[in-house]
C-alpha cells in the first residue's frame, strides 16, 4: 500500500470537496477527533459539543467554506441524511 505524505493528503481532499461542492461553498467543516498532526486547532463541535482538531494553518479552506460556516465533528458529519455518498464512505473510514 503506497504511503501519502501530509501535503498529498491536503491536496486530495482539497479536490475531493471542490468535486462534491460543485462550485459552491460548504455549511459546515468536518473535525477530526484525534489530534493527530501537530499544527491541528482544538475546536468544539457545534452540534455535540465534543473536543475535535481541524487544520487551517494557512488557510487553505475559505475558498470552500461560507463565511459562517460550522464546525462539526465526524459523528455529527455522518447523522446528516442529505451527506453525498461518497463522502459518507471516506468519513467512516475516519
């Protein structure tokens, strides 16, 4: 299994979510649960409640995100019945 680095990563999901977004921004921006690279920001979701970690170093997502988007957590992500399928299929394997 071919191993990414963490900028291939970016750069993968960057695609990903202009592909599902269709041109237009998104509502809410999924955290993780782990903290698991070390620039990762502590948030808390805003549906739940719990501790998650984003990152937004430089950032890489206001030209995908509303102006008030959310920040909600994996779990909460994948309780939204509308969530495109595929992205359904990589959030589960968070």
């Amino acid at each position: 299994m071919k191993s990414f680095n963490i900028m291939q990563i970016k750069a993968l999901a960057r695609f990903k979510n202009k592909q599902l977004l269709k041109g237009e921004k998104g509502d809410a921006l999924v955290c993780s649960l782990v903290k698991n690279i070390e620039d990762s920001i502590k948030t808390n979701c805003e549906e739940c409640g719990i501790d998650c970690y984003y990152i937004d170093k430089y950032g890489d997502n206001k030209d995908l995100l509303k102006k008030n988007h959310k920040k909600i957590c994996t779990n909460c992500a994948l309780k939204n019945k509308d969530l495109d399928p595929e992205a359904r299929k990589l959030l589960e394997k968070l």
